[in-house]
C-alpha cells in the first residue's frame, strides 16, 4: 500500500475505545488495538468492517481524536482501518502517548 501520510509512523500498541454512527443512526462502540500513528492519523485493528468514510471517534485514557476512515481492508486477523484525523485535530506526545511506542527510524 503507498504511504499517503504525512509525518512519520510510530509503531505502536494501545487499546482505545472507538465510536461511530451506523447507518440506522445508533451509536457503536468498539474496542481496537492502535497499530501505528503519526501527526495526521492512525492504523487500527479492530474485529468488524467500519466504512470508509466514516466519522470515527478515538478515545485514550487521556482525552480523543476524531477523524474519518480512509480505508477498511481484512487482513487475516480482523479489519485493519487507515485513520485521518479531521482537520484541526493533531496528535501529541504530550496529550497522549501510547503504551508500547516505537519509532522505525530509530531501529539499525
């Protein structure tokens, strides 16, 4: 898959709570592990499909991120959906870090 992000991708491990609004207009929740992410989104794994286009709702432990969904492909294990963050909404060490979180570059 081509990189689209801009920034770069930090590895990480976090599970987060994720809530959208279905087609039938109810609120669903979910709980995913966050894969990787940078300035301007995330990756998640989660177990159902979530749209593309979607609005997203990202909580943490320490506040949230909105964003759209991107993309939802299945892979073997579950769905796994590209993330942007709506504009205005950036992510920070300082708001929010995740547990397990690793930086490629910095790996020899």
């Amino acid at each position: 898959m081509e990189e689209r992000r801009n920034g770069a991708r930090l590895l990480c491990a976090e599970l987060v709570e994720v809530s959208w609004e279905d087609d039938s207009h109810r609120i669903q929740r979910r709980v995913a592990n966050l894969e990787d992410i940078s300035l301007s989104g995330v990756c998640l794994h989660i177990e159902k499909p979530i749209p593309e286009g979607t609005e997203i709702l990202i909580r943490h432990d320490h506040g949230e991120l909105k964003g759209y969904v991107r993309y939802c492909k299945f892979r073997e294990v579950g769905y796994f959906l590209g993330v942007e963050f709506e504009e205005g909404c950036r992510w920070s060490t300082e708001d929010f870090q995740p547990q397990h979180l690793l930086d490629p570059r910095a790996v020899s």
